[in-house]
C-alpha cells in the first residue's frame, strides 16, 4: 500500500468520530424539541423515546443486518460477544432515556448535554484505565491527562452555572405571541380577537420559572398559562410570574387540580403536578388584583379544572412561607 494512501486511511477514524460528535451534538436539541413538539406536557417525553426507539430499529437493527447478509457472513455468534453488545445497547438506551427525563426535570439542551459530553469522557477514560492498566501502573500516567479531567468537569460545571437565559422579544400592540400547540380553546378563542396573546406553551415550564426572562416580556391583554404552573414544580412562583404579565383589564387563563381524594395524592407522585384548590388560587391572585370570571371555569381532558381570572385593581400582597396563600 502506497504511504499516501496508508496515511489517509489512517486518518479515517477522525472523519468518523466528527461524524459522531456532529450526530450527538444535535441529538439533544432534536429530541427536546420533539418532546415539546408531542404537545403533550406529561407523557411527550415517553413519546418522543418511543420514535427515537424506532430510528433505533432503522439504522442499528435493519442496517447491519442487511450489511451482514450482502457481505455473507457467517451466523457464528459467540456468546461473550452477544452478552457485551447486548450490555453496550441497554446502557446506550437507558442514557437516551436519562437525556429525556433531565429534560423533563426542567434541564435545558445546553445544560444537559454539556454535562453529558463532560462528564462521559471523564467516567470512558477512568473504566479504560481500570481494565486496562498503562505499562508502569498509574504512577505512570502523565499529569496533563488529570488536568484534561478537571478542566472538562470545570467546563460543564460553567456552562450549566451560566447558561444565558432565553430571549423573548415581546410583540407589537394587537399582535399575538401565541404558540397554538400549547393553547387550549379558550386561549384561541381569545387570540381570535385580536388582543395580545402570551400562551406559554408547552416550554413554558422553563420559561415561566426565570424571573428574569419573564420580566422582559412586558404586558399582554391574555396570559394563557394553562397547567404549565401546575406542572413546573413551583406552582406559586410559575402563578406569580404569569399574574405579572397580565396588563390592566386583562385576563389570565389556568389550569389547576385539586388536592383532595386518593387519586389526587397518586397523581401529585405518578405525575408530579403541584395540587391546589381553585378557592387557594383565589386567595393567592385577590391581593394581586384578580377575580375569577363567574361562569368561565370548566373541566379538562386531563382531569383539571380551567379557572379565567381578570385582573381589575390593585391590593397588597400577603403570602405565606414560600409563597403561598395564607
């Protein structure tokens, strides 16, 4: 073999590990946003793992299978190397269902995948090592490689401390910024009319948690929040977030679920939703300026109940620790 072409083909296995670092570098983004795109808060995520499971199939069941049939190879396979590919697969799968559930916990793409790609170099290198032991033990091991492990813990460290908050641009007067995935009917309805919209969507449970990022999105004539605040983990501070971007005269659309009976306690656990009564929630937003619409509330599909508030004037706030109504 000529050295030009032994060197080329030597050089091979960097074209593919940037391949490998372009896919997993893409792959968070693309399976947050499939989450989000299900348009189901609750069960999205086990959704978007089942389609993630059948891309699987495609490309890593159906792929070398045909591979092994155009090539004839033979159907010898030992047990010691089914058992470890068998291993490889499961761990893979059960750290693509660990990306989905950081997200669900309210973990962002760039926080969550910067951690992952940190900190698996680090756990990869330190099982190599262990199994394989360099010649001359580890007291052969140079010192750039443990500054290499610290500085990647230190940089997912940072970037999760960090991140950049989301930017919202608020929209003109009598436009919309509805996403109408995450709005229910009577949120459409409402941006039907030509009033300012802000519906939070199905990524409003990040969104409506940053303080500072709610802060920048001035007021609206309709804030359809919907069970984001109940399904944030922080239903009092997700309501006071909402109420704050609610302009004068205008109303805020909510989803709550009530605390009482055994399936209320199961569903707190199974689907970690925040419980409240409609009657707590009219004591947090009263002091804040809102009354509930009489006749407005309804049930939903889900089993909560829609509560339409108007806020009209202003009155001083009284809470409890943590913010909860007295």
């Amino acid at each position: 073999m000529p050295p030009e072409q032994a060197a080329s083909q030597s050089m091979l296995w960097l074209g593919f590990a940037l391949l490998t670092v372009s896919m997993w570098g893409l792959y968070g983004i693309f399976l947050h946003s499939g989450q989000l795109a299900m348009g189901d808060p609750v069960n999205g995520r086990y959704k978007a793992f089942l389609f993630v499971g059948i891309a699987y199939f495609l490309i890593a069941v159906l792929a070398p299978l045909i591979l092994l049939l155009v090539k004839g190879a033979t159907w010898d396979l030992p047990a010691k190397g089914v058992t470890r590919s068998l291993i490889a697969g499961t761990v893979g799968a059960i750290g693509a269902f660990g990306v989905l559930l950081a997200f669900g916990a309210k973990g962002t793409p760039a926080a969550v995948m910067s951690i992952i790609f940190a900190g698996a170099p680090i756990l990869n290198a330190g099982v190599a090592i262990t199994l394989h032991p360099p010649k001359g033990g580890f007291a052969a091991i140079p010192w750039p490689f443990f500054l290499g492990i610290l500085l990647a813990a230190a940089g997912g460290c940072l970037v999760t401390l960090f991140k950049p908050p989301p930017g919202h641009a608020a929209p003109a007067p009598g436009h919309s910024m509805a996403t109408p995935t995450g709005a229910d009917e009577a949120g459409q309805a409402m941006a039907a009319t030509g009033r300012s919209v802000l519906d939070l969507g199905d990524a409003g449970d990040v969104l409506v948690l940053d303080d500072s990022a709610m802060a920048t999105l001035g007021e609206f004539d309709v804030v359809q929040a919907g069970s984001i605040p109940a399904k944030s983990g922080r239903l009092w501070q997700a309501l006071e977030n909402a109420a704050a971007r609610v302009a004068w005269d205008g109303q805020l659309v909510v989803t709550v679920y009530d605390d009482r009976g055994l399936g209320a306690k199961l569903r707190r656990i199974t689907e970690r939703i925040e419980l409240a009564r409609p009657d707590a929630v009219d004591r947090f937003l009263g002091p804040r300026g809102f009354r509930r619409e009489e006749g407005r509330d309804a049930e939903t599909a889900d089993g909560g109940r829609r509560l339409v508030y108007r806020r009209a004037a202003v009155a001083s706030i009284e809470t409890g620790p943590l913010g909860r109504p007295l």
